[in-house]
C-alpha cells in the first residue's frame, strides 16, 4: 500500500471530510497535518547559536505550505532571515521564531527528529516553538480566510533583528494601521 504522507491513516475511525462538494474527498485530521509539519520543522538544523540559517531550507518549506499567501523573505544578515507570509486581509498576524536553543549531550536520541510518545512530541524546538508554527501551517491549509504570519530566526539568542525591522517598515499593514504588540504578560492572570 502507499503509505506516503498523503496517502497515510490518521486517527481512529473514518478520515475527516472537506465540507462542500468535495466532501467524497479524505483530508488528514489537524492533529495529524500538524504533526507532520512538526516531524519536517525539527528536521531542520536552526540552533541559535550559532545562528547559520538562510532563506533556504526551513523558508523554502514554509513558502511551499503556503499557496495563496504573498510572501515576502527577508535576510536581515548574520542568520537573522525573516519570512511575512499574507493571505486576503486580515486583521491579526501571528509571530512565530524558528530558531531553537543549541541541542546538548544529555538528549538520548537525534534532537531533530521528531518522536511522538503518547500525548507527548519530543524534538528540538517542538515546543518552543515549532509547534505553533506547524499549528498554524495545518489550520490555514483547511481554511481559505484572511491570516498573517510572520516568521522569523533570531529570537533565541541577543541581536534580534527581524522584529524590530517588521515594526519599523509598517508599509504592509493597512492606511492608517498601528502595531498593536501583545505578550503573555499582557493577559490576565487566573487564580
């Protein structure tokens, strides 16, 4: 049988079904797009340090998971590279780093390959925070709404640059639009 990612199970029971008239068509489960996305992200080797990431590799893979997004790479030098990818309008634009702390001697398997253990999935950057970014690849690939994503390499270690350089040429966001910045600190905290 052909077992190539689009051609495997996922889950338990019947594959879920793209509504509308495709619907005869199987699409994987969420879970499952996104864990792929993951085993593909942590392959790539982007440790900071020592930060020797380009616009190929991880961006090019990005770039081929986004069909219908306009994106924009931007090498900001010194392995900083920055990727804005916008589909339609929209409102909000999610920041995610690709880059990861540097691996140690203490990992007992290859760090960039991604294990999954029960409710667990273990490689370096799955976490923090290649996870999200294989999140958000699996949710706009089964939606066609407006999203903004802007991707980048230089968060893990001082001299970032990819931020701050996204804030400073607001050309890509609507006339008359402010950045609004928002971090865990601004939420309110739970008791």
């Amino acid at each position: 049988a052909d077992m190539s990612p689009s051609k495997q199970p996922y889950g338990k029971g019947a594959p879920s079904r793209v509504p509308g008239p495709e619907s005869a068509v199987p699409v994987p489960s969420l879970l499952a797009a996104t864990l792929d996305h993951l085993r593909a992200l942590v392959a790539f080797d982007t440790r900071n340090p020592p930060r020797a990431i380009d616009g190929g590799g991880i961006f090019a893979y990005l770039q081929a998971q986004l069909p219908g997004f306009d994106c924009t790479l931007t090498d900001h030098g010194a392995g900083a590279v920055s990727l804005l990818a916008v589909r339609g309008a929209p409102r909000l634009l999610f920041n995610v780093h690709l880059d990861t702390v540097p691996d140690s001697p203490q990992w007992s398997a290859s760090p960039f390959a991604l294990r999954v253990t029960g409710d667990r999935a273990i490689g370096l950057g799955a976490c923090d925070i290649k996870g999200a970014a294989a999140a958000l690849l699996a949710a706009a690939a089964r939606s066609d709404g407006a999203c903004a994503f802007l991707f980048s390499s230089d968060e893990e270690a001082n001299d970032a640059r990819c931020v701050p350089a996204f804030l400073r040429d607001c050309s890509h966001l609507p006339s008359g639009e402010e950045p609004v910045l928002s971090s865990s600190k601004d939420r309110p905290q739970g008791g």
